[in-house]
C-alpha cells in the first residue's frame, strides 16, 4: 500500500511538473529570479484592476483612508509592489544586456522598445479601458488615452537609451539623487491632480495631470520623474544579479533589508520622504499601522520606493527556492509580462459586462473608464477575489504559450513582446 502511493504521488509529481515546466531557454543568459519576481507581481496586478473593475462601490485608493477595514486596505497595499518593481526589473534587465549589446545597440534597443511601449499604451491599453476609440460622454465626448505604467516604462527607457552611455555607476548615482531626493520637490510641484489650464506640460514631471489635446482627454496618471529615477537605479544594481546564485541571494538579501529597515526608521521620523504624513490612533493599532503603511504611489515617494523594492529584492533572493510546480508557473507568466498585462486589461472589461448585464445593466453602460460605471454595479470583495481567480488561470495558457516561444526561438520581435 505504501508503495502504491509513492508511486501514485511520484506519477501525480510528474505529470504537474510536464504540465508546468516551462521549456529550456535558448537565451542562457535569462535569469529565473528575475523572471520569478516578475511572474509574482504581475499576478498581484491583476488583483487591483479586478478590484477597480467588479467591485462593488470601489474606491480607487482604499489605503487613503485608516478606517477602511483590513481586508480591502491589504488587497490595495500588496498591489503597490507591482509598478515599482516592474519598472526597476525593466532597468536590471538592460543593464544585463550590457554584456551583449554595444553602448551603441543598447541605445537603439532601448529607444525603439520605449517607443513601442508608449505606443502601446495610447493605442492598446487606452482602448481597453473604454473598450473603445470613440469619445465618452462623462469626459464631455473626449477620447481616454491613460499613460500609466507601460508610459512609465516606455519613457524612462527612452531617457536611458541616452543617459547609458554615462556608464551603470553614473545612471546608478542620477537615479539614486532621484529617489532620495525628489520628495524636496513636493512643495514645488505638488502630488494632486491639475489640467492644462493651470499648469504647464513639465509639471507632468512630478504631478498627475489631465490635458485635454483635442477630442482627447489625456491623464498622465504616472508622473515621471520618479520612475525615472527607479529604472535607473535598476541598471545602475544589475551588476549585484551577476554573481553566482549562492553570493547574488546574500547580496540581494542585505539589499532588501537594508531598504525596508530604512523604511521604517524614515517613516517613523515623519519628516521627510512623502507627503503624507502617518498618525496614530490610540483608539485603534490597526489603523496606526493603516496609516504608517499608506504611503504616496502619485508619484512615487521615497518611502513608497523603500516599502516595495525592499520586500521585493527579498523575494527575488529566496524565489529559485519555491516548490518546482508554482515557481515554473510563475516563470511562465514572468517571460510573457506584456502580453499578460494587454490580454488581462480586455478580460477583466469584457467580465464588467457580462458581470453588468448579469445584475440587470445595459452593456453600453460599460463601454466607459471603470470609474464611470454605473452604481449599484459589481460584487463584494470576495467576489473579487474568485474573479481574480479566474482571470489568472484563464491567461495561463496564452503565457505559457508566448513564453514557450520566446524560450526555443530567438528572433529580435521577440523582445518586444
């Protein structure tokens, strides 16, 4: 009988590790860690545009309020890992490119993927989030286009197209003045929302700001400076990936200690480092700790750059540890990023509709910004959670898919997918 179940237990092992294993890279020089860290945070993603999606009287920032319960400030906050992290990713791997391109390729390289990447944004995403080109109406017939992370990326890689010839030490030392010190500019360029009437292009630097360019309403919702800042740093750091697997996880754990210890230190001297400054309630330690964690995503404070990538680094370190079927699924999703993030943006829009129609709505009540949902709409957030569910298996298949490809062809597009 023992017997018997070994052996049912060691068939039961291989055939989840067949159905998961992704296949062996023909580019040796990719890095499971990486790729890891990105298939985690790109899942965590999902989580948050269910949430502003499906859930029922949703708020778009949850942790802005102490008194919002646990649960859904938690299911807000493990969602501000993602843009960081994929932003300081997406530095770390063209600083490991590095070694195989020349100053001169890289530079090509990175200005062309960062021109793709916004084109993407304005064209792509932006539809998916009206689920059309056409104007909407409660943007007084404007055309959304939203520059969020994927503008975040595209720009920045076109800065660094420029500012890698400096050297990694030189964008090192830029994009870390950036994250220390650009909370010095908050009394000058202010982290609320204006439009074009009152402040000049530039302030998108530092400011979310709404421009309205003919029939668009344009939202910069990623204000760039900071992210900037980030990507730099994460060329400047690839060189602490490099080591053998033993030396880069000691690296990268006194690295993500390091960044959360400083968090908390600078957080509990409530001077500088976000705007926002964290109180304490006698009547309440959950609240006290609500609002020592709610920290300023727009744009990115030092401190909230202190409490993502810490954490972050800390995963990446321990990541080639996990059981081999949920790490292989997580490479998967990790080596397909894009084509995750542009699929799951229809799919979540298309479940508002047919989730609309389901509870009595007409679908074209949909066909706007979440924000503009109709009220009365959506599901609690248990029922977000099973949605997110849902999305994430379902978009399983396409990443293993594209990552599959990725791994045994080697073509150039390939790298701007």
């Amino acid at each position: 009988m023992g017997s018997d179940g070994s052996v049912t237990a060691s068939l039961l092992t291989n055939v989840i590790t067949a159905k998961t294993s992704p296949q062996p890279d023909r580019r040796g020089y990719r890095m499971s860690c990486i790729d890891i860290l990105r298939g985690v945070v790109i899942v965590l993603m999902a989580l948050d545009h269910v949430r502003d999606s499906v859930m029922l009287g949703s708020m778009q920032d949850p942790t802005a309020d102490p008194r919002t319960g646990f649960a859904l400030f938690f299911t807000r906050w493990v969602t501000h890992f993602c843009a960081p992290t994929f932003v300081f990713l997406a530095g770390t791997s063209a600083g490991l490119m590095t070694h195989r391109k020349t100053p001169s390729e890289l530079a090509k390289f990175l200005l062309v993927r960062g021109l793709w990447l916004i084109f993407l944004e304005v064209f792509v995403v932006s539809t998916a989030a009206s689920f059309g080109p056409g104007g909407i109406a409660e943007l007084g017939g404007h055309t959304y286009v939203g520059l969020q992370v994927i503008w975040a990326i595209g720009a920045s890689m076109v800065a660094l197209a420029g500012a890698q010839f400096l050297g990694p030490r030189a964008c090192l030392v830029i994009g870390l003045a950036v994250v220390f010190g650009h909370n010095l500019l908050d009394g000058v360029w202010p982290a609320g929302s204006s439009t074009a009437a009152t402040a000049s292009l530039w302030a998108v630097l530092h400011s979310r700001q709404v421009y309205e360019v003919g029939p668009f309403s344009v939202y910069f919702s990623y204000p760039l400076l900071p992210w900037i800042g980030i990507l730099f740093v994460g060329y400047g750091s690839a060189r602490q990936f490099q080591a053998p697997p033993q030396a880069r996880g000691r690296r990268l754990i006194r690295l993500g200690t390091a960044l959360v210890l400083a968090f908390v230190v600078i957080r509990m001297i409530n001077v500088y480092g976000d705007p926002h400054r964290w109180h304490a309630f006698p009547e309440s330690l959950g609240a006290s700790v609500m609002s020592f964690l709610a920290v300023t995503k727009y744009p990115p404070s030092l401190l909230y750059t202190l409490m993502t990538l810490g954490p972050a680094l800390l995963v990446c370190a321990c990541a080639e540890r996990l059981w081999a079927p949920v790490r292989d699924v997580l490479v998967s999703f990790g080596r397909a990023p894009l084509a995750f993030y542009v699929a799951h943006l229809y799919l979540i829009h298309a479940i508002a509709i047919v989730l609309g129609i389901a509870q009595g709505f007409a679908a074209d009540q949909f066909l706007t910004h979440y924000r503009y949902f109709p009220k009365g709409y959506g599901v609690s957030l248990g029922g977000v959670y099973l949605i997110w569910t849902a999305v994430v298996v379902s978009l399983y298949p396409l990443c293993r898919w594209v990552s599959s490809v990725k791994a045994r062809r080697a073509d150039w597009w390939l790298s701007y997918v």
